[in-house]
C-alpha cells in the first residue's frame, strides 16, 4: 500500500509565528488535499490543489502540490489561537479513485 | 455551520442493541461516505456511495450495514457492536466526480458499552 507521512506530529509555536507542515509519499497523486479539525467537530477543508507546482492561498493559508505530484506542504503565517486544531493532508491516489487517504496529522498549539 | 448534518451527536448503546446513524446534505453532492475516526487517529475510510450504489466497502465487518436511501440522505445501521467500536463516526460528501473534495459532517460520538 501507500506510504504517506505527514511531518511535523506537533507543534508548540508562539502567536504571530509562522508554520509549516508537509507530506510526503513513494506514491503519485494526482489531487491534494488540506483539512482542518477541531476537538469534537468533523474535517473542514482549507485548501484543494490539483495540478503539479500549484501554490494555492487561503488569507494565511498557503499550500503548494510538490513538483513530482508526491509530495505537499501547508503554511499559516503570522498564526493566532483559532489556528490550534490538527491539520490533515488528504492526497487522492489516481483518476477513477473515491478513495481519499488522510496523513497522520499535525497537532498544532499556539501559545498567545 | 457545516452542510452536512448528522445526527445523534452521541449516541452510547450496549453489545446487544440495534441502532442507526444518520445523514444528510442538500448540496447535491452524488457521493457520499462513512468514516471512522478513533482518538488520536486520522479518518479511516468504511463506505462509499456513488450515485446511491455502494462503490467501496472497505472491508468493513458485517455488523456495520449502510444504506443510501436516496442521494441526500445517508444510514449507518448498527448491530451487536463491540467496545472496540466506539469512536467518531464521519458523514461526508462530495460532488461525485473523481478526485473532488469531501465535506464532513460533525460525526456521531458512539460509545459501545
């Protein structure tokens, strides 16, 4: 199957700081996805990038699908206390495919 | 507030009970899917619905039974579940062509006592 890890775990940062998080894979997708989740609240999408290179913004938001479509990585700037939650990369594996995989998840703290 | 609705929020039940989850979106999304989320965990994929068809069962014991009835609405039938069954239970939709995004419901807390 495929592999997929998602870096960093957790981050403790201090408000105002920026962050950055990625994904990678030995497999090729063609679809990236970004998901944010708050505690007892369901995936909420942030970001959605399907060519290879795309670097898509969100307000602080930005993600880019990695050039050889296995890899992608998401950064907040200037972070405040609504961005704590865990973010989830959520890769699409091939035209035809309903099957969304999610990475393992970055636990975000901010620290005001 | 998110378009997909799912309802109970929580729900616990015994080994021995049968109960239902259940979905619903007015999005006109085509798709629609099951997930399980354990604490700590991301989602894991149980179900997929295309077009009110099952298009993915992801191996999913028999005591987790779903049905689509129509394509706004989404069930999660539950029978003779185990402890181990308890986690976040996700409704989501998607437009139903490939490689569109989903979007979740708030998902059903289930407790199997």
């Amino acid at each position: 199957g495929q592999q997929l890890n998602q870096s960093p775990q957790s981050m403790f940062i201090q408000e105002g700081e920026d962050v950055s998080m990625n994904c990678t894979s030995s497999s090729i997708f063609n679809t990236w996805l970004w998901y944010k989740q708050d505690p007892g609240e369901g995936p909420v999408l942030l970001i959605a990038l399907y060519k290879a290179g795309e670097l898509t913004s969100n307000g602080r938001l930005t993600a880019q699908f990695g050039i050889t479509r296995k890899d992608s990585f998401l950064n907040i700037s200037a972070s405040i206390p609504s961005d704590v939650g865990i973010y989830f990369c959520a890769p699409y594996s091939g035209a035809g495919s309903y099957q969304l995989t999610f990475g393992k998840g970055t636990k975000l703290s901010v620290i005001p | 507030d998110t378009e997909v609705t799912q309802t109970p929020k929580h729900l616990v039940m015994g080994m021995t009970n049968k109960k239902s989850l259940k979905c619903e979106q007015h999005m006109g999304h085509r798709a629609m899917y099951w997930y399980k989320q354990k604490a700590k965990k991301p989602p894991e994929l149980m179900f997929v619905y295309s077009y009110e068809k099952l298009s993915i069962n992801e191996s999913v014991p028999s005591r987790f039974s779903p049905e689509c009835p129509n394509s706004s609405l989404l069930n999660l039938h539950l029978h003779a579940l185990q402890p181990e069954d308890s986690a976040l239970y996700l409704c989501a939709s998607s437009e139903g062509n490939h490689n569109s995004p989903l979007h979740f419901g708030n998902g059903t807390r289930l407790t199997v006592t």
